[in-house]
C-alpha cells in the first residue's frame, strides 16, 4: 500500500533535509541570533524585565490565537508578572487558565536545562487545561493523559464531505513512538546532533506529526519549539516570540505541515518555511530592542533639556513609534491633538523643540511640514 501520511513511510521518522539548500538561511538566523543576544546585553535590567514579559505575552497570546483562541491578556499578563517579580495590576482578574499557560511558558523557557519527559509533557498538558475552565465543550478531553483509541484526525469542510489535512499515527504504539521522540530530543542536544536552529525545526514536525493528546498539541508542540530554541541559546530570558510570526502566516504555517506530512521523509520544504519564519522574529525583536535603546539614548541625551509636560508627551508617543506613534512624522495640527493645547502654543513648542535638538524638519513645507525625532547620534540637519 502506497503511504498517505509520512509516519507511514518505511524510514519513519529519519528525517532527511538539503543542508546545501538550507545553509545560507541557517547562517543568517544564526547571524541574527548572535546580534539580538548582543543588543539585549546591553539592556538594563528594568528594561530587559519588562521586555521579557512582553514577549512571553505575545508568544503565549498569539499560540493560542492560531488554534483561534482569545485570551484574556490582561489576565495573562498579571500572572507573568507575579511569576516574575514585576508590578501587578490589581485590577486584573487572574484565570486558573492563565496561571496554567504562564507556568507552561516559564516551565518551558527557566528550566531549559532540565529533561523533556513524559510526566513533563503530562504536566504540561495538565496545565493547558485547568480542571475548572475547560467548559462543557472541552469534557471529553483525556487531561494529563494520551488520547484514546479513536482516530485523531484534523479535518475541516462540511460533516457529510470533510477534508481530512491529516491523519495522526494510531493509539497503538503511541508510548513507544512518544519514548523515541522524548529519547531524541534528550540525546539531540549534545554536538554530534543537528544544528540548535534545525532541531528546534525538526521536533516541531515530529511532535505535532505524532499528535499525542485529544487537545492542545499544537500549543504544546510550539512550547517544545520554544524550549529547543531556549536550550539552544542556553538562555532562559525570552525576547523573541515565534508564535507570534507563525500567526502572521498562520495559513502559510498550516499549507506547509500538510504539505510534508503527506510526502516522503524530506522536510527542507518545512525547514525553509521555519527558518524564515524565525528569522523574520528575530528581526522584529531586533527593532524593538533598537527602538527601547534609542528612547534610552535620546533621553540620557536630553536630560537636561528643559520641557514642558507636553513635550515630553509628545517626544515619548513618537519614540514608542508603532500602533500609537505617527508614521511620517507629526504636523502640528497633530502636535495640538496629541498636547491639548492651543495652535500657537504648538508652533511654539515645536520651534523650541527643533532649538534643543529634539526633532529635526522633515522635507516639505507650509501647513505639510512634519517633524520627527533627532536621535543623538544623526548629524545636525539643514533648517
């Protein structure tokens, strides 16, 4: 019989991929890893804090988004920050869910070091599912437990003519085949195994090719991710969330897994799509990193500047840039939105601004003149 899923194929599960085709993503991920470990060393440790729980957020929020699931962020967030050390917001109201999710992440990332076991990955699925908030939908679920006898299949379309995307191994043998995966991980680590990068790459489709529980796998297969990644770097503290550039391509993510799980043992189709993947969130973590920087030189540099309350609020939204920032720049019919004050007194400032330094004029001129921020380090501009 001709394989249809490729944990039937006769060299199930040695893995085979082109190094040739994959070396020059591989050494720019590496390159990027390398820059980004660089940038966060020389965050101070309040920022680095604050960073770290960001992004253990996002990476927790946006996993959980991909199986289509909304959180409460809020939520989330308390309960990473009290496992952290940091400020809560009493306000929130903190979810066994979500101290179950924060546990999982932490698990994963601060003990890095420590063994993927069976009772580990029972935990963890324990976690995912707290007794109390798996809701009437959700009973049916084997918590803490492998899946029963039925076959596990990811289907989608109408009940009468579904779409099966792919078809997990059966309950017979599952031990013995989660024994092998846990066994390779474990051994995978040391020199002789594939690069830190690949094998992060390369548990990912393992696991969630195996499909071990009646839920949660593909969340707990991305918290693997996260730990190969963690034990990679032999670093604990977190600042880039891959789940969060899985979501981006979400369709892309899935397209890619059903395309090798119904092939032969090759997955460098996989691997391309994870290495870009984790490239592009290693870069954008780089531009935060370089953003928090940035508002960190320009403020050391203006400490003794003098401004006004308005100033200052307006200098920090065009810092923090992004959602609440102004691409372009700012006018100064934006400047007496943002400040609350009147067209003259926003003239003003702005003249007071460009004096000290703080903002530079961009090309253009008459009602359309913008400004935008004058980083200590840029060259003094023409007026």
């Amino acid at each position: 019989m001709t394989p249809q899923w490729i944990w039937q194929q006769p060299d199930w599960p040695g893995f085979t991929w082109s190094a040739e085709r994959l070396a020059p993503l591989l050494r720019e991920c590496v390159q990027a890893q390398g820059r980004l470990m660089g940038m966060a060393s020389s965050v101070g440790s309040s920022l680095s804090a604050q960073s770290e729980l960001d992004t253990l957020l996002q990476n927790i929020v946006t996993s959980s988004a991909i199986e289509g699931e909304q959180l409460n962020v809020g939520s989330v967030r308390s309960s990473l920050a009290r496992r952290l050390g940091l400020e809560l917001n009493d306000g929130d109201n903190i979810s066994k869910r979500s101290e179950g999710l924060a546990q999982l992440i932490l698990d994963a990332t601060r003990h890095f070091a420590e063994p993927l076991t069976l009772e580990r990955l029972l935990d963890w699925h324990e976690w995912l599912f707290p007794e109390q908030e798996i809701g009437l939908a959700a009973q049916s679920i084997r918590v803490g437990a492998l899946r029963g006898d039925d076959p596990m299949q990811v289907v989608s379309g109408r009940l009468d003519r579904p779409t099966v995307h792919f078809e997990a191994p059966p309950r017979l043998g599952l031990e013995r085949q989660l024994n092998a995966f846990l066994e390779w991980f474990e051994t995978s680590r040391s020199q002789f195994g594939p690069d830190p990068l690949l094998r992060a790459g390369i548990a990912h489709i393992w696991f969630v090719t195996l499909h071990p529980f009646d839920d949660g796998n593909g969340r707990l297969t991305r918290t693997i991710t996260d730990l190969a990644l963690a034990q990679g770097e032999a670093q604990a503290i977190r600042f880039y969330a891959m789940s969060a550039s899985i979501l981006e391509d979400r369709s892309g993510y899935y397209r890619v897994l059903e395309t090798c799980q119904k092939s032969n043992m090759d997955i460098t189709v996989w691997l391309e799509w994870f290495l870009q993947t984790l490239l592009r969130s290693l870069q954008q973590a780089m531009a935060r990193i370089e953003s928090v920087l940035g508002k960190a030189r320009f403020w050391q540099a203006h400490r003794e500047s003098e401004l006004s309350t308005e100033q200052t609020k307006v200098l920090n939204r065009l810092l923090d840039g992004g959602e609440r920032g102004f691409e372009g720049g700012i006018s100064a019919a934006q400047y007496q939105a943002v400040a609350k004050v009147s067209k003259a007194t926003a003239t003003r400032h702005l003249a007071e601004l460009l004096d000290k330094d703080c903002l530079q004029r961009l090309p253009g001129g008459g009602r359309s003149t913008r400004y935008q921020i004058k980083y200590p380090d840029q060259a003094h501009p023409e007026r």
